[in-house]
C-alpha cells in the first residue's frame, strides 16, 4: 500500500479545498461545487483519503440536523491532524514536481 494517494489534478482541488480551513467540515456536494468536480470523481476520491490513507474523518450528522430541513443526511469530512500534515506534504511535493522543467537530452 502507498503512503500517499496519486496526486491527480482532481485529488489537488480537493486537498486544497479541504487545508483552507482544515477544522472545518465540509460534505461531499458542497466539495464537488468548491472544485467543479463531479461527485464521481470527489467521492472516490474522499472514500480513498478515508479508508486507505486515514487522512479524513467521516461524519454522518443526526436526524436531528437533516429532518426539520427535510433532506437527507449529509456525510462531512474533516482532515485529520497528521491527515493536514501529510497532505499539505503531498501537495508542495506535487506542486514541486509540476514546476521543476524537464531534463532532455541533445539529440544528434
């Protein structure tokens, strides 16, 4: 298992989303609006940060939230500690990467 996700662009937007405010929690379709993201993209890509990588928390709020607003319950997602860490990591490694030019050699 990788330590880290493959860093798409979509992976990115989400990361970058989720550090601008790491404490807040945000649900799935209000990621998919902030990245212009279609949701399958954004799900899969939260369900890996999740379960494979550890790097969010997932929150199924209370029939309490959701029902006097008559809608269905939203699932948030929260970075957590080291999460922030290792994204924020990942991210500067990537964003490296995408700026560093590449080595050609001369050809004859």
């Amino acid at each position: 298992m990788a330590d880290r996700p493959r860093m798409t662009l979509p992976t990115m937007l989400v990361l970058r989303v989720l550090l601008a405010d790491p404490a807040e929690r945000r649900y799935g379709l209000e990621l998919c609006e902030l990245t212009r993201q279609h949701s399958g993209t954004v799900y899969p890509i939260l369900a890996r940060l999740e379960r494979e990588f550890g790097w969010l928390e997932r929150r199924v709020e209370s029939p309490a939230e959701h029902l006097p607003e008559g809608r269905r319950a939203r699932h948030y997602y929260v970075l957590t500690e080291e999460g922030a860490v290792r994204a924020r990591a990942a991210l500067d490694e990537a964003e490296r990467s995408r700026t560093v030019p590449s080595l050609r050699t001369a050809t004859t």
